[in-house]
C-alpha cells in the first residue's frame, strides 16, 4: 500500500507569508499548481494559498443582509466574517489571502485517506508535514500517477 512518502514531491516549491498576491500568481500559474504552501524562514507552514484564494479576491464585496422586527434590525451575517471577507479580497500579500492551518497529512498516511480527504473537503493539495515542518506536497496528479503506475504493471503481467 502505497504512503504519502511514497508519492509526494519531496521539496516542494514554497512561498513566504511576506510575498506579493502577484507573485504567489506567477508561481501558482508557472508551474500549473493548484495550491503553494507558505512557509517561515524555519520551514515551518504556516498556511497554503491556492488558485482559489487568488480567485476569492474577485468576489464582489459582501453586502450584509438585514431583516426588521418590531422596529429592530438583525443582521443575517456576522460582522466579523464580513470583515474577514473584505480583508481577503483586498490582501495584497500571500499572509492576508492565504488560507492558514490547512489541512495536511504525514508521510504515513495511506493513499486512500488521502484520497478521501481530497474528496470529502474538495481539496486538490495537501501539504506533507513532519511535526510542524514541511517536507513534501501531494496533488491529485500523484494520486493519478500511482493509479497509472498500477495500471501499467496489471497490463504488463497480463
């Protein structure tokens, strides 16, 4: 059964907090990635911006809902996840845009949780983390690759 070491990107190419949204742009688009993990000096992640997170930013600014009852107003939308959005979209650095404590895996876990994860939270990257450090990334490409490195072996043996 195939591991998380066995299939992920051993030194993935990182951004730092304090980088350009313009930048992590360049990056994600250069290199055709779904998501970039953010690190510190240490190595140590602190969060992931992905090509929605850049997208996030077009979004219109959110307009809170309110409804009147007996001469009061209630608001259908916290104020502080309003506040939260316009950040978002106005961040002008990956720190401000980047989604922090991501969803990561160790280099332990089985193929199939991770494939499951994607799946269940919709997620296309996971960063690959020993302790607080990163050491590697996983995509669904290299979910892919190892259905495709099984396929060729059942082909040949057949």
């Amino acid at each position: 059964m195939f591991k998380a070491q066995d299939i992920m990107t051993k030194d993935p190419v990182v951004i730092s907090p304090q980088a350009r949204i313009t930048d992590a742009a360049g990056v994600l688009l250069e290199h055709k990635f779904n998501g970039l993990p953010v690190v510190d000096d240490r190595g140590q992640l602190l969060g992931i911006i992905s090509q929605d997170d850049l997208i996030f930013q077009q979004k219109k600014i959110p307009v809170p809902s309110f409804f009147t009852v007996l001469d009061g107003t209630i608001s259908l939308f916290s104020e502080k996840k309003i506040q939260q959005e316009i950040e978002k979209i106005a961040a002008t650095t990956v720190a401000e845009a980047m989604t922090p404590d991501p969803v990561t895996i160790t280099p332990e876990t089985s193929v199939e949780d991770i494939a499951t994860l994607m799946v269940r939270k919709n997620i296309h990257t996971l960063p690959v983390v020993d302790g607080d450090r990163l050491v590697g990334i996983v995509g669904k490409e290299d979910i892919l690759k190892t259905l495709m490195g099984n396929g060729d072996q059942d082909i040949q043996k057949s």
